[in-house]
C-alpha cells in the first residue's frame, strides 16, 4: 500500500474508533479469551490479552490497528503459546459468506487485479494487459448477495433452535464488515465440544454426507412409506418438502424416485439436494476452536465498514448501517470498470479518474485496492 | 463407584475391584497358582484370552438356576485370572484384544438390561453405566433412546461410517433418537477402552510358577498377532488432484494446501521438495510458502508438527475424490498400505 494511502486510512480508522467507543466492547469473560490485531501493512500480532474496554480502547488508540480480534475459545492463560494456554471451552461461530453462495450475480459486482502489473479488470481468468494468471478477484457491495446471506442466516437459525434446540438468547448475529455474516452461539452444551466433534455438527449443517437409508430408500427392499413425509422433524422433513414439494405430489415422486434407483438417489441426496437446503457455512471457520474472530464494533479493513451486531436481520441493511465513516470530501484517483453502491450512493464505474467522493467511499475503494488518494 | 450386586458382577466383572473381591470371597492370588483345585479357574482363564484373541465372545456353560451360586463367581473369577495373566504377559496386543472381546461381551448384557421389561433395576443400572462411566445421559423414549446431541457426538465421531454422522439420525429437540443396540454400540470403543484401562492400571503380581506355563503360552499366542505391511509409493486421488490443481495454476484453498503440506512432509519430503509445487498458485510468494510449510513441519516458532487432515475432514472440504484404491482408508497417509 502507499504510504500516503496508508496515512490516510490509520487517520481515519483512528477517527473512527475515537468517535464510536460505545460501539466497541470486551466481551463477556474477557480475561479467558486470547486478543490479536493486524496493522496495515503488516502481519498479525496474537496471544494478548484485554481486561476491560478502557483497555481495549487505549490500544486501539496506541496501536491503531486495521483488525481487532478476539477468540471464541476460552482459556486459563490466553497470553500464553496455544499449546500452553489451557482451553476450557468454545462459543460456537458460524461464518456465512457471499462468496460460498456464488449466486449468479457475483460475476456482475467481482472485477480482477493484476499481480504484476496492477491493471484492474472485468472478471477474467487471466490480466488482459500483461497476460499473468496471477490476480486477485475484487468483489464489491451487492445487495443481492447480502440477501441470500441473510436468507441462508435465517435457515440456520431454525436448525439451531429447533434442531439443535439451542435457545434463541444465547444466539447473535453479526455482519462481518464484508460480505457476510457471523452467528454466535453462547452458553450452550456445544460449547464443551471439540473440532472433530464440531465437524460432524457442520456437516449436519451442510447436509453433507447424508445416506439414501436414512431418507427412505433401502438398497434391496425399497418402500414407499419409509421415504419422509412433509411435516417429520429435522432433516427429513425438510427433505420431503425439497423433493416432492407438497403432500399431494409425494406417491408420484415415490415412484419416479425408486424406478430411478438407489445411486441416482444418493446423488440427488449429495449434490442437488444438499445445494438447495443445506446451510453454506464456511466449514473451517466452525470447526476451529482456536480461532480468533473479528470483534464487533471494530472496522473491516478489507471494506473499511463495521463489523456491527444486528438485532434485526431482515431489515439490517449493511451499506447503509454499518457504513459508519464521515462524509467528508476526499480526493482520490480510481481507475475500475464495475460500479457499486454506498450508502444509496452510486459510485463508479472510473476511467483513470481524478474524483471527490465522500470519506467512506474513499476507504472503501481504497481498502478493496481499487483507488489511491489522489 | 457404581455399587454392585452378584449377577452385576458376573455380567460386568470390570466394575469389580479384583483385590477385594479376591479377598471378599476368601482366596488369595498365590491359591490360584498353587491349588489343584483351582486350577479349572486358570484353565478357563486362559481359554477366555484365546477367544478373545481370536475375535469370539467368551461363554462360559450356561448353568441352571440351582448352580448360580456357584457359577456366578466362577466367572468373575475366570474374569480376574485373566487379567493377572495378562499383566504378567505383558502383552498389548491381547490387552486390546480381550479388553475389545469384554467390551463386546457387557454390551450383550448391557442391551438386554436396557430393554429388560421385567426388571426396572436391570435397566436403570444400565442407565446408570452410561451416565457414571461414559458421561452419556441416556432416556426411553418409547421403543427409543434418547441422547442429548453434543453427548452423541463425543461418541459418535469414533465412527467411520456414514450412518452414525448426525446428519442420518433421528434428530428432534437437541436430542438424538437411538434403538437399544445403537445405543450400546454407541459406546463400544469407549467401553473397550475403559476395560483396557482398568487393565493397565492395575498392579502386576509377581510370577508365580504355576501361572508361568499359562503365560508362555500366551506369548506363542500373540506371535500370530504380528502385522508385516508394504506401502505403495502412489499417493491418494486426494493429493493427486491438489497437485494437479496446482499445476494447472488454480486457486487451491487453503485446507487443500494443508493436506497437501501435511502428507508430503509425512511422506518424509523436505520444506525444499515441497515449496516448488506450489509455484504456478496464483499467489505464490516463495518466502511466504517455505514460511507456511515450515510451520506446518514443526520448523517454525511453536514446534508443533502438524498430521494430514483424516478423510472426513478433507471430504467436509470438498477436497476427497475417492477411488476403489481407497479402501475404506480413514486418512491419506494410510493409502497403498498392504498386509502381507
């Protein structure tokens, strides 16, 4: 990054985190959990430790940092090296993200940037100036995306309560401060449990792995009536509702289901069906209980928006709530061909141009890589 | 500790504490070496080893009502025998192979005692055997069982195959639905596991020379326990198409870069072998990649040496492309390994 484009952005993240430290606090039991943050420019500083937002706050202002984190895990020693720090336990974190949905509209709002010669480009698999392979794919604000997150959000909610009969107290959600959304899950059984544990939970999730027996269809002797039926509890029910859509066309699609076969099933089970109703959670981000995770309220430095906790999903609009950064003018020069939106303002798309754009769009298009000051 | 009657005794004699129930019963360890007449005891001990050894589930003669008296304790002791025998061999394989046969043989009784319509005593110890040993609060529900779910995967994740992962199980309200045998088979290995710890921990007697021909014995036994492997130098499809993901310049996520990192270095490549491959990845930064790799083979700061991800974990990330080769493997570092 240049070092005048750096300036700026510590100036602003610095303004920011001065004018909102109500937006900014130590979670619960935050002398068990590990803290780590990122400067621009640089690598990632883990394994320390905060005790209340007075001193989260004065190191946000020492260090002004470009991400602030704080583990999910709990620890008897969190300044220690991980294998000293004696986990008791875990929040479990779900991480659902635009890209993992890879809807149709991603190839419209996703331009690419040129490792060797920095040339910003339509989606393409390789530099049209230099010919390299090696790019970067720039996704920017789409509110279809966020839509479908949200979508995939509020699935994994009632698997969570109903399913899992975890209490809706004990679950917060949160946008990321990108593209996606974080769900908590706090003071629950599952937290005791381990990545291997956790794992088996995600593909429960996913719907990854599930077998054609336990849907109904036994290899040598199919029947009809053990195939699921619309309103059982848990995966079968929503099974039989992707399949066969209503009670009235269940015989039908019974038939066509078992003259099809038992591998033809396994692969719709695997593959469509999974596609259509499991949750796309990012399966590393849950199964890891050592993980340190953005910290709500602090900047995204991929987007320069909050990552903010959001009582009300549905209504929750990213581009404009958790843009929190100040309108003043600011001068950049932008060279990039798709256009996005901020704060119901459209922003390019920019030929080389020398521009004025309020302070948030600014760090926007210069955290995404797609802008320098002027 | 769970308080025990006779017939729990003799059905599950692990829950016993051998010395005192030895000592309870009036007999001495040097009695069973010594005694002609219990030297039928010794015998039968042996002989439940051997079954063990050779995978069936020991039976004693079935008795009648009449000689339960006397039978029962025959039993726990042919039970107790075995062990000292055991330790005084000194041999894991057959631990691990007659804790395994014990373990399958309580299960037996553990699922009769879980359906048992007339004896509420006999379900609620079974019961009480999952909740005080495996930590597993199990209910009836009808003709089911019901575990809470976070219970069911602490156990069920010692499981390879795809009909114990939750996603193809009864799930309602948090709680897992399973019938009496799952329930029981739910905690096999932890139920193996439990007997051979008890085993291990226990004291090991001094050899006395009437068990020493029993001993021997069981030394020949376990000769035929020994494994000759031969490993094929192919790698798995898994890695093979990371690989080829890389040539090909495309993105291989950052979990394909860790299995692939992990097997090589488990295969005994050097950080220098490895770094290449990752040359056409379109972020490649040589210093960066012989930096990961280093962590990865514990060459970095924390020391910590990092095992290839098992097969389950590589399918949840969409990175298994499983082939007949295979063969029901449980992690790619197994691949090509042959029993001779």
């Amino acid at each position: 990054m240049l070092e005048n484009d750096l300036k700026f952005l510590e100036e602003t993240f610095k303004q920011y985190y001065f004018d909102h430290f109500d937006l900014i606090h130590v979670p619960d039991r935050s002398l068990e959990r590990e803290y780590g943050y990122k400067k621009f420019n640089m690598g990632m500083i883990r394994h320390m430790s905060l005790k209340t937002d007075k001193d989260l706050h004065l190191m946000l202002m020492t260090n002004i940092p470009s991400d602030v984190f704080c583990s999910n895990g709990y620890y008897s020693f969190p300044k220690l090296p991980m294998a000293e720090k004696d986990w008791k336990e875990a929040d479990v974190i779900f991480d659902i993200d635009a890209k993992d949905l890879n809807l149709p509209c991603r190839k419209d709002h996703t331009c690419i940037k040129c490792h060797s010669c920095n040339e910003i480009s339509l989606l393409q698999d390789t530099c049209p100036k230099c010919k390299s392979n090696k790019i970067d794919l720039i996704s920017l604000s789409c509110q279809n995306c966020i839509s479908g997150v949200k979508k995939e959000v509020l699935n994994l909610v009632k698997i969570l309560t109903n399913d899992l009969q975890i209490d809706n107290k004990n679950i917060r959600i949160s946008f990321s401060g990108n593209e996606g959304f974080h769900l908590y899950v706090t003071n629950s059984p599952y937290n005791q449990l381990g990545s291997k544990e956790r794992r088996d939970l995600i593909d429960y999730i996913m719907f990854h792995g599930a077998i054609p027996e336990r849907f109904g269809f036994k290899k040598n002797n199919p029947s009809r009536s053990s195939f699921p039926d619309l309103d059982d509890p848990g995966w079968s029910g929503r099974v039989a509702k992707d399949l066969f859509g209503s009670k009235s066309k269940r015989s039908k699609s019974v038939t066509k289901i078992i003259s099809d076969g038992y591998s033809a099933y396994r692969q719709r089970l695997t593959e469509t069906v999974k596609n259509s109703i499991g949750v796309k959670i990012d399966p590393n981000v849950t199964g890891d209980v050592h993980r340190i995770f953005r910290l709500e309220g602090s900047l995204n430095s991929k987007s320069g928006l909050a990552k903010l906790a959001c009582d009300n999903v549905e209504k929750f609009n990213p581009y404009i709530d958790a843009c929190l950064i100040d309108d003043k003018p600011v001068e950049i020069l932008a060279n990039f061909p798709i256009e996005f939106s901020l704060k119901n303002r459209k922003f390019g798309p920019y030929i080389s141009e020398k521009i004025s754009v309020p302070r948030y769009a600014a760090v926007y298009m210069l955290c995404k890589g797609i802008a320098n000051l002027a | 500790m769970i308080s025990l009657g006779q017939d729990e005794i003799a059905k599950y004699p692990f829950l016993a504490e051998a010395g005192q129930y030895l000592k309870d019963k009036g007999f001495t360890l040097e009695q069973f070496a010594t005694d002609p007449d219990l030297k039928i005891i010794v015998d039968k001990a042996y002989e439940r080893i051997e079954s063990a050894a050779e995978e069936k589930t020991y039976k004693p003669e079935v008795y009648d009502s009449n000689e339960k008296d006397l039978v029962l304790p025959l039993n726990v002791f042919s039970f107790l025998i075995a062990i000292v025998l055991l330790k005084l061999s000194g041999l894991n394989t057959l631990i691990n192979k007659f804790a395994l046969a014990e373990a399958r043989r309580a299960e037996k009784f553990l699922q009769r005692d879980l359906v048992s319509n007339s004896s509420k005593t006999s379900e609620e110890f079974a019961t009480k055997i999952f909740h005080e040993i495996f930590s597993v609060t199990i209910k009836k529900s009808g003709e089911y069982f019901v575990i809470p779910i976070p219970d069911y995967l602490r156990h069920a994740v010692n499981f390879h195959e795809l009909d114990w992962k939750l996603v193809n199980r009864h799930v309602e309200n948090g709680m897992v639905f399973l019938t009496p045998h799952e329930s029981v088979r739910l905690i096999r290995k932890e139920l193996g596991g439990y007997i051979g710890t008890r085993i291990r921990a226990a004291n090991t007697p001094n050899m006395s020379s009437g068990f020493e021909d029993k001993v021997k014995k069981l030394s020949d036994l376990a000769k035929k326990f020994v494994v000759n492997t031969v490993v094929t130098t192919e790698y798995p499809p898994c890695i093979k198409h990371a690989i080829e993901a890389l040539n090909n310049g495309e993105n291989l996520s950052h979990s394909g870069r860790f299995m692939l990192a992990t097997f090589l270095l488990g295969r005994g490549q050097t950080v220098d072998e490895i770094a290449p491959l990752f040359k056409n990845a379109p972020d490649y930064n040589e210093k960066v990649t012989r930096y990961q790799i280093k962590q990865v083979a514990g060459e970095g700061g924390n020391k910590t040496k990092y095992a290839c991800p098992s097969c389950e974990k590589i399918k949840s990330n969409d990175l298994c492309y499983i082939t007949p080769d295979c063969d029901n493997i449980i992690n790619p570092m197994q691949f090509g390994k042959k029993r001779l």
